[in-house]
C-alpha cells in the first residue's frame, strides 16, 4: 500500500474532522468527521481549502487572515489559529491544528489538519453565543480558545459593560469541567464576614444566625468553575484566605476547625487597575500575581464597533424574543455612530428600550434614546471637537461629564463604577460645574 493511503485510511478512523493537503492547499482527502460536520453533501476532495473553510478564490494570507499552511512552511513545524469557517449551519470559530507531513527526502509534502468547534461563539448573530468579527473580539477569542482546556486561572481585564461574564462562562464551556457547575460571585458590596460565608460555607452555630451548616459558592463549584466578578473589591482581610485557597487548593468554613480540598478552576474579572491597587497597597501583590496567570483584554465595543449590527441582531432576539424586529438603515447608522461608554451592556439596553417604544417590526431612530440619536451633541459635547491644547485632565473631565449626563443611579454607584472614591468624584464634580456649568 502507498504511505499516503495508509495516512488517508488512518485519518478516516479519527473522531475529529481531519483533512490532508498539499503544497499547493489543494485538499486530498477528507476524513467521515469532516466530510460530517463541514461538508454539507458536496465535494470536497480536489478544492482548495481555502475555497471549503472560507469561500475565497485566495489563500487565506493574501485576503487578511493568517494561513496556517503558510506558517508551516515557513517555521517546518505544527501550527494553530483560529478561523471563522463555513458549515451547513453557518459560520463557526474553529480551532485548526496543522501538523506538517515530509518526504523521505525531509521536505515538506503534506499536511494534515485538524478542527475542532469552538462551540461558545459564533460569526453571525446567535442568542446564546458570544457574537463577532472584528479583529479585536478575535485576538480576545484566541485567547480563550488557548486558555479553556486548561485548568489555568484567568483574569478577565476590561470596562464595565464588555460581558466579562458571558466570556468566563465561553472559557466554563470549552473547557474540561463543562459538565460540572459555573458558578458566579458578585465580589463587590460584600462585607468581609458575608464574603467569607458565601465563599467557604459555615458551621451551625458559627454565628448569629448560623442555625445550621450551609455549604459555600467554593464547594458549589466542585468540580467545575468559580466565576469571581470584581475582584477588586474583595476587602483585605479576605485575600490572604483566598490566597489560601489558591496556593493550597484547601478551605475552611466558617466555624470549623479541619481543612476541605477544593476541585475548581477559578477565573476572575475586574474592571479596576489592579496593579495601581497593588502600588497602592489595597489589594495584595501575591494573590494579584496568581490570579493574573493567564490575562485577557475584552475590547471596548468602540473598539469592536463593526460588530454593531452582528450584536444588535442577537440581542434583539433575547430582549424581544418572537417579535422578529429589525433596525431601519437610518437606525443602524445612529448606533454605529455612537460609542457606548457602557459597551455592549448599554447596547442591550439601548435596544430593550427601543423596543418597548417600537409598535411595528422596524426600529426607526425616534425610538432610540437622545445621545445615541445626536450622539455628544445631545449632551452639549462634540466627539469630533479637535483634542489639540487639550490636557489628559481635560479629555477626563469631559469624559465624565458625558458619562453623568446619562447615569441612572446615584453618585455614589457611579463612583464605583468609575473605581474612584465619592470624595474624588465630588471634587471633579465641583471643578465640572465651574467649567460646564449644572450637573445634574
């Protein structure tokens, strides 16, 4: 039997699609996985694999995308990215492992690459999936996709607003402990004794009230994922005990006197400058350092902002689902103008509000709030206004102006939001009035 016939009838025994390609991304064969999963009942051995996965007429590297073949041959060794590929049910995030295949002679003849679906995000709009294309969701996806199948600790870094929630449950998703529980803390507005209880547990009688024993979100979590939102916020005298937990893997209920190991993979998320903190001495060094093993930015959604359409699509369908609404042209421009200092939690707010005030199945402008329809303007700012002879304390002030303009809640809730103290807010809030005059 011909070695490549031995490699094309192993390949056909694997559970992951598998394809074999030559020099020349011509593909030679196609495993029952792939021919499964990302055929759609048509041919594809002889086409390029470039024309299947992406429907180009180029190799992926000269239409904008990096081409793991074209790595291969240039490093001779495996390669892995992450692509948007085309299936029969649409486009997918698909990790693509290729491993080069040489001659007797040593060069480089084939490859064989492997895909596995990142099942937690899609490139067209889906309710129930991280949603996106643009270059920056993609650099964050790529890491998660890196980090999910390990049991690593992850920092999810970014504004307010990003979805540090929904990526932490994508990393849950793909990873291992899929099937045991996702467990979510809220870290802030939690008092050092309640922070401890709901983390660890208690013992009956541990404290007023404890009347009986009451397992912690730590042993929750068994076997699966504690999920720590604001991080930032969990008082001092807690970190050396949740440094406790990480060093060792061991934690102690409230009220207890004997050790219990704990099964988890912790990722955590904040949208403070923890290093400042640290600097600052309000939160520890070391337990900054072992949650900060493997960090990932979430762009701002002004950062991703191309995603606009793709986002309000998907969040139409969660905030009014069955009812098929849809953005007029003139709509979609608003909000593709507009910058969401609340990213895309605002967003999601934004469309929910519009489609209350919505009768028919068209959002039209009119239904969107005022500083999304005349963007700074609305709020007596121009974002196009040149920066020139303007200080970073300037662009802050004016920033926070905006941001003011439209918070709901009180002071104190925005300076949290903010990662400021009242005291500092209210000092920039006398020197706004000098300047802008009414604050409200």
């Amino acid at each position: 039997m011909h070695p490549l016939a031995e490699l094309i009838s192993y390949l056909d025994t694997l559970p992951e699609p598998h394809i074999l390609c030559d020099r020349d991304y011509r593909i030679l064969a196609a495993n029952k996985a792939y021919r499964r999963d990302y055929g759609g009942g048509h041919a594809i051995v002889g086409q390029t694999c470039y024309a299947v996965s992406h429907r180009y007429n180029a190799p992926c590297d000269s239409a904008g995308e990096t081409c793991p073949l074209r790595q291969s041959l240039l490093s001779g060794q495996r390669e892995r990215v992450l692509h948007l590929h085309h299936t029969p049910a649409g486009e997918v995030y698909v990790n693509i492992e290729l491993a080069p295949v040489r001659a007797a002679h040593g060069e480089i003849a084939y490859f064989v690459e492997k895909m596995e679906a990142l099942g937690v995000s899609h490139g067209l709009p889906d309710a129930r999936a991280l949603v996106g294309r643009a270059p920056a969701f993609r650099r964050m996806l790529e890491l998660v996709a890196r980090v999910a199948p390990s049991d690593a600790t992850v920092m999810l870094l970014g504004e307010s607003g990003t979805g540090k929630e929904l990526v932490a449950k994508a990393i849950h998703d793909a990873s291992r402990r899929a099937s045991r529980p996702f467990v979510a803390v809220d870290c802030s507005g939690l008092t050092e004794t309640l922070f401890e209880s709901e983390l660890f547990g208690h013992e009956k009688g541990a404290f007023t009230g404890a009347s009986m024993r009451r397992i912690g979100l730590v042993e929750a979590a068994s076997g699966g994922t504690l999920f720590l939102d604001e991080v930032g916020d969990i008082p001092l005298g807690m970190q050396v005990k949740l440094l406790r937990l990480l060093e060792t893997g061991t934690f102690r209920r409230v009220g207890a006197s004997e050790y219990l190991k704990a099964d988890i993979r912790l990722i955590s998320a904040t949208h403070r400058n923890l290093r400042a903190m640290v600097a600052e001495g309000r939160f520890r060094q070391d337990l900054y350092y072992r949650l900060n093993t493997f960090p990932i930015l979430l762009p701002a959604l002004r950062e991703r902002i191309e995603d606009v359409p793709l986002l309000a699509e998907a969040l139409l369908a969660r905030v009014a689902a069955g009812r098929n609404l849809r953005l007029s042209p003139e709509a979609l421009e608003r909000l593709m103008a507009y910058d969401y200092p609340g990213n895309v939690r605002e967003l999601r707010n934004v469309l929910e509000r519009a489609s209350l005030l919505c009768d028919g199945d068209v959002i039209q402008p009119e239904h969107l709030p005022p500083e999304v329809i005349q963007g700074d303007d609305a709020l007596g700012l121009s974002a196009s206004a040149p920066a020139q002879g303007k200080t970073l304390e300037d662009i802050e002030d004016e920033a926070l102006w905006r941001r003011l303009a439209i918070h709901q809640g009180n002071r104190k809730t925005l300076a949290a939001e903010l990662g400021i103290s009242e005291r500092t807010l209210y000092r920039r809030l006398r020197k706004l009035r000098d300047r802008f005059g009414s604050v409200s």
